[in-house]
C-alpha cells in the first residue's frame, strides 16, 4: 500500500535584543517555510515542512531570559510558550550572554523549548536551528524506524529493530528471581519503587498508550548458563555471547505472555545463589558492566543483584537481603527509555540537555515518541487494510456484515484525518485518529464473522460433504448407468417388422 506523508513542524525562532544577525532577508517578524524529503521506498514518500516564524522577544520572555541560569530561564519561560504537543520555540540569546555556561551553544529545556546561542550570520544559525529541530522533533532514522516494515533491510540502522513497535497498551512485570532461598531472605520494596519512580514515567506516557504494572517473585528460578568462575577476581563471570541463552529458560518461568492482549516487557531482577556469588556480566571486550544489567530489544532487561557474603562464616541462612530500590530502578528506567526508544542521540559537545528529572522523559521527548508512533500507525492501518481487501478478494462467497464495513470505513476516514491533521502540524490531534484508526482496522480484520470464514476455504468445503455424498451417490450412479445400459440395448435391437 502506497503512503505519503506531510510533517509539518510549528517551530518559533525567537530573537533577543542584540542577537539579531545582520543580514537577515526581511525585517522581523516573518514567516519561513523549509521543506525536506526522507527517502523511504518508491511507494511511500515523507516530506518534513518546518514552518518557522521568525519574532522579537515580548517583554515578559526578555524578563524571563533574564534569570540567572539556563535552568531557571526554561522554568520561567514554559508558560510563556505555545503548549501544543510538536510545536518548537527556539530562543536566541547573544553572543555574550551568561545564561549559557562556558562552551555550550545550544541548552535543550525541559518542556517544548531551547536556548541557542547567537554567532555568526543567518546560514550559521540556520544550520544549527536545523540541527536542534531535528534533536526535539525527528530525525530520518527515527522516521524510517517507525517505517521500519516498508524500508529495505539493507538501509535500516542497528537501533531500528530495538524500539517496541507502537501498541495501544503494554504491560510491565516486575520479576525478582531467587534461585536459593534456603542462603537469601530477600526483600524488594517494589510497590514503593514503583509508586515513586516508574508511575510519574507511566503518567507521561500516558498519552502514547495505556499501561498496567505487576510484580512477582519466583524461586528456585535459576539462568540457564553456569557462570564461568575467574580465580583473579574470585568471581563468577557471564561473557555477552552467553546473554541470549539466559533469557529463554527464565522465560519458561515468568507466566505466559501469550495470553496478552498486548506486548509485555520483563524487567528481571536476579539474585544469584550463594554457590554462584559474585556474579558479574561481561561485555563483548571482557570489561565488568557497571550496571550489571544487560537489556534485550523488544523483550525487557535482566539485572544481576549480587548480596555480600556474611563477616563470619557461622552466620545463620537465609541471609536478609533489602533490596536498594534506588539502584535497580535507576536500571530499570533507563532499559524502559531504551525500549521505547527514548535514548538520547550522540549530540555535539556543544549540545547540553536538561534532565528530565523525576518524570522520566522531557516534554518533547514525548513529542517524539507521538512522531514516530503516529507515522507508524499510520502505516499499519494502510498494511491492516490492504491484507483484509486481498483476503477478501480470494474469498468469493463472503458476506461482510455492515459492522464490519462501518469499521472499515471509519478506519480509513480515521487514518485520513491523522494524514490531514499531520499536514498542518497538529500532533495530538494526528495521533488520536492514528490510534482510532488502527483499533477500528484491527477490529474489522479479526471480526468474528469473517474469521471462520477464512479457515473455511473450498477445498475443505470438499473433504466435508464429499463424505456425506458418496453414500447418496453410488445407487443414483448405478441407477443411471443402469439406464445407459438399457438404452444402448434398445438401440441394437432391431425392431419386428410383421
């Protein structure tokens, strides 16, 4: 199914006094419209419209850029700026201002905006606008990612397949794995963990899908590769080319995820038996991890909590174990950027982003999650569509109920409005009807109705009656050959003539 898409990006640049360039084209304020194409097959084409309105400070942003550091100027500058999810505001502040710390040129805020610093003329700075719209907004690769079904394999990056593929919800299991609970007592604090540092991450990205956590132990849970013992360290190793077979047996363990109606993802915490402590995982050159984690690309990550062993050998088991909440989280959140595709490009050094803090992920980090996952569900309903019209196609006595017509059309017009929506630069907007499209596409594809019809095809229509015929059918061919017999007999016969 062919698709062409239109991005549009809201971007504001706004200037402060002394840090307006010289040969500017026309005096400020005026409106300036940059378009670019991004190659992803013959039949699907995007072209990305940065529509860009160049300004002047209002009084109450001089006042605000006044404040005494970048951070403090990004807080007081938020309710100044246009809140609509995908739009940009850029502010350029001079040469000589403070706001910025020595060597850093462009700061990245919290929220929807940027502080940039002026230098050079207008190609100078358009250059570096372009760069940072692209930081907050999308780049080819996150495009072509969200694609990633329709791009040749051969022109994807390593990182594309890592991301989960957009869904209208996803569940998240917390697993702590004890595998000697006769040595380790262990205790995790997970629904205070969870309370304080995954739920303001889930509140955020609840725009992008819903979510539902839970939690369990298991044990006697054990990996399914005896770690290599080191004498130099006294320590008990997993090399990275072992990663892969750990997760399969663990997996066996961790309650079927089949029975999902949505991508699960898996964060393991693994407590090692006292026979194999400590344990440590490798990477690829042989050098300790310093998380002692390891995460797997679309599937969850898997961390190694190792207990000290006891002062004096007489100590009584199990040992008590509190599990360090702040630690694992730390990992574990970090693994939920990475599977969202939330981590943060290589950048110059001149780049400096703001932490997002408690809530996980900036405002426009969101932003460019909604891109890429709209641009994806997109294609997904044009994919969903196609697949259903062909089937139907090769079914010739299907009869499609009216609902399952009313899905199929308000799929189409669903996906059309979040087309037309993307165009002019509505996100939040585009995104909805990306989501309505995609629930009214799958519902229509897996409607009860047709589904039996699909196992249903002509040779099997075959199997069944030819059976029930046979029996009918042996006295009725006798009979008539019987008939063919008689009448050939006639025929031979000549007729007495007195």
């Amino acid at each position: 199914a062919s698709a062409q898409f239109q991005l549009a990006v809201p971007v504001a640049v706004v200037f402060a006094p002394g840090s307006v360039p010289g040969d500017l084209p026309r005096p400020l304020p005026f409106r300036d419209v940059q378009e670019m194409e991004i190659p992803v097959n013959l039949r699907t084409t995007v072209t990305t419209r940065y529509e860009t309105i160049y300004r002047s400070t209002t009084a109450q942003e001089q006042a605000a850029l006044e404040a005494a550091t970048a951070r403090e100027a990004d807080a007081a500058l938020h309710p100044l700026q246009d809140a609509s999810l995908g739009s940009l505001t850029l502010y350029v502040v001079p040469e000589t201002s403070s706001l910025l710390p020595q060597g850093i040129s462009v700061y990245v805020g919290k929220h929807r905006s940027a502080l940039v610093r002026a230098g050079g003329g207008l190609a100078a700075l358009r250059a570096r606008l372009q760069q940072l719209t692209q930081v907050m907004s999308f780049t080819v690769s996150s495009i072509t990612a969200a694609l990633s079904d329709r791009v040749p394999d051969g022109q994807l990056g390593p990182d594309t397949r890592r991301h989960l593929k957009s869904s209208l919800g996803y569940e998240i299991t917390f697993s702590l794995l004890n595998p000697d609970p006769k040595s380790h007592a262990v205790d995790w604090d997970i629904e205070d963990a969870v309370n304080r540092y995954v739920q303001p991450v889930l509140d955020k990205l609840s725009l992008v899908a819903n979510f539902s956590v839970d939690s369990q132990i298991l044990y006697y849970a054990v990996l399914g590769v005896t770690p290599r013992f080191d004498k130099e360290s006294s320590s008990f190793l997993l090399s990275a080319h072992s990663l892969p077979h750990v997760i399969n047996p663990v997996e066996a363990r961790l309650g079927s995820s089949a029975a999902s109606l949505y991508p699960v993802l898996n964060f393991l915490l693994y407590v090692p038996e006292r026979s194999h402590s400590p344990l440590y995982i490798q990477d690829k050159d042989g050098a300790p991890v310093s998380t002692n984690a390891f995460h797997s690309p679309r599937w969850g990550g898997i961390m190694v909590y190792n207990v000290e062993a006891p002062a004096s050998p007489q100590a009584s088991l199990p040992l008590h174990v509190e599990v360090d909440m702040v630690r694992v989280m730390e990992v574990f959140l970090a693994q939920l950027r990475l599977l969202f595709g939330l981590s943060r490009e290589e950048l110059p050094p001149e780049f400096l982003l703001e932490s997002p803090g408690n809530e996980g992920l900036a405002d426009w980090e969101l932003d460019r999650l909604l891109w890429a996952h709209t641009v994806e569900n997109i294609a997904t309903v044009s994919t969903t569509l196609t697949s259903l019209a062909q089937l139907l196609d090769k079914i010739g006595n299907i009869v499609i109920k009216d609902d399952v017509a009313s899905e199929v059309y308000r799929a189409v017009a669903s996906a059309q409005s979040a087309v037309a929506e993307l165009a002019v630069g509505h996100l939040h907007s585009a995104f909805q009807a990306s989501k309505e499209a995609v629930t009214s596409s799958e519902r229509a594809f897996f409607d009860p109705s047709l589904l039996h019809l699909l196992y249903f095809p002509d040779d099997q229509k075959f199997a069944i009656y030819i059976p029930l015929f046979l029996p009918m059918a042996v006295p009725i061919l006798l009979s008539l050959a019987k008939i063919v017999r008689e009448t050939r007999q006639r025929k031979k016969e000549p007729t007495k003539v007195d």
